[in-house]
C-alpha cells in the first residue's frame, strides 16, 4: 500500500472563510478547522477509500460549504443532539460540529474503518461530544438510547428518500426533525415517499433549497417533522426494506 503524501489543504482557507461568510456563519477557528479536516481527508483517501471528490476546491465547496449550509435553514442547532445516518468521511456531521460546537454528534457507519479513521480525525481537531459508531443504521434504531432520542437526524447518503426514512426517522424524537439533503430534482421522490414518512411518525414540512456559495450548485433539504413516535417493526431489515418497500 502507498504512503500518503503530504496534502497542503491551507491555499483553500480564504475560499473556506469567503463561503462561511457568505453564509452568515461565523465559528472562531472554524475555516482553520476545517482546512485541517480537508487535509486529513485528503491525504487519508490516498490509502483509503472516503470521497471521489480530490480537487481541493471542490472538497471545499461541495463537501463543507455544501455540509454548512444545514445551518442556514432556519433550525436551532444549539446544544442539540444530531445523529449523522451514514456519515461515511464525516459529511455533513463533522463539519456541523466544527461550526456549531455546542452539538452533541453521533456519527453512524456501518464500515468500521472509515469510524476508526473519523475517530481519530476527531482526536486531532480537538473535538468533545463525538460519538463514532460502527453499526447497521436499522439495528442500531432499535436500541434503547437511540430510537425516539435525537433532535435530529441528517443524511446526504445515496438513497432514496422511502430507504432514509425508515433508516433516519426512528431515531428521531418527536418534536425532531429528520433532514436529508436531496437534489433540486427530487420532487417526484419526495412525493412517493410520502406515505412512508406519515407512516413512520413523520410530516414534511417545507422544503429548503439553498445555492452554495461561490458556485452555481443548489440543492435541496427535504424536512421532516417526527409528530408520533415510530411504530414497533420499524425499521425492517434492509433486504426487506429493498424488496418490500412501505
């Protein structure tokens, strides 16, 4: 296996701060933090694979200003609980909790290796109230400390909206939101995913859609209120979740 070569991640802290700035979010340390993040990242995924993305500008803008623009949407992360479903190299978790550090994060992925790597990438950064698991989302939901627990749950993970939800919304409180971040064309999954969602304990609200700063790319959150708690059975297994849909 190659050594990693040395990454210099520090060219890109002025587009880190001109995009955290242009998001009206302000973190002392924050760009700095991040900067190392990306160099972690980097020169990590030499040896393993984390992100298809390698051009340093583009890990800036659509892993961490994409990451960041969570906060702008209009919710209240403060001292809140969040539960990163999927997280695989830490997107959008760590970054939220770089920005808001008052978050209380659990990072969720079912490869052990990538949570062993984001452990220590949070050793470096300095980071408290992190919590790395290595575990099947739809298994760890089930557990007690976990179902019905979180303020929120957020996602950018390559599903469809039906699969996350059931994934995402057992771990979610009432009163919770559960986000996923979506495509400006999911529409029409949204749509079909609506039933599910009403019968996991949830209500979509209005969805978010935001432009990250600096580039002509805009995306979409897809908000879900959890209004009653998520019924007992659910979530199913995955294959059953696959073959079965709700």
């Amino acid at each position: 296996m190659p050594d990693e070569k040395p990454i210099d991640f520090l060219p890109q802290l002025p587009r880190l701060q001109q995009g955290l700035d242009a998001l009206g979010i302000h973190t002392p340390n924050g760009a700095e933090q991040l900067a190392e993040y990306g160099r972690l990242l980097l020169e990590q995924n030499q040896v393993m694979n984390l992100t298809a993305i390698t051009d340093p500008d583009q890990v800036v803008d659509l892993h961490f200003l994409d990451s960041a623009a969570l906060l702008t949407i209009g919710e209240d992360f403060h001292h809140k609980t969040l539960i990163d479903v999927g997280t695989g190299a830490g997107f959008p978790g760590l970054p939220l909790k770089i920005l808001e550090p008052s978050l209380d994060l659990t990072l969720l992925d079912s490869l052990g290796k990538r949570v062993t790597w984001l452990s220590s990438v949070c050793e470096v950064l300095s980071l408290d109230n992190v919590t790395c698991l290595h575990a099947r989302a739809e298994e760890q939901a089930l557990k007690s400390g976990f179902r019905d627990s979180f303020d929120f749950a957020v996602s950018r993970a390559v599903a469809s909206l039906e699969l996350l939800a059931e994934l995402c919304l057992p771990y979610v409180k009432v009163g919770g939101r559960f986000l996923a971040m979506k495509s400006v064309d999911s529409g029409a999954e949204t749509e079909e995913a609506a039933r599910a969602i009403s019968k996991l304990g949830g209500r979509l609200l209005p969805r978010v859609d935001y432009t990250i700063p600096g580039t002509e790319v805009t995306h979409r959150v897809v908000v879900v209120e959890k209004v009653a708690p998520t019924p007992k059975g659910y979530p199913r297994r995955w294959a059953k979740m696959q073959k079965v849909p709700i």
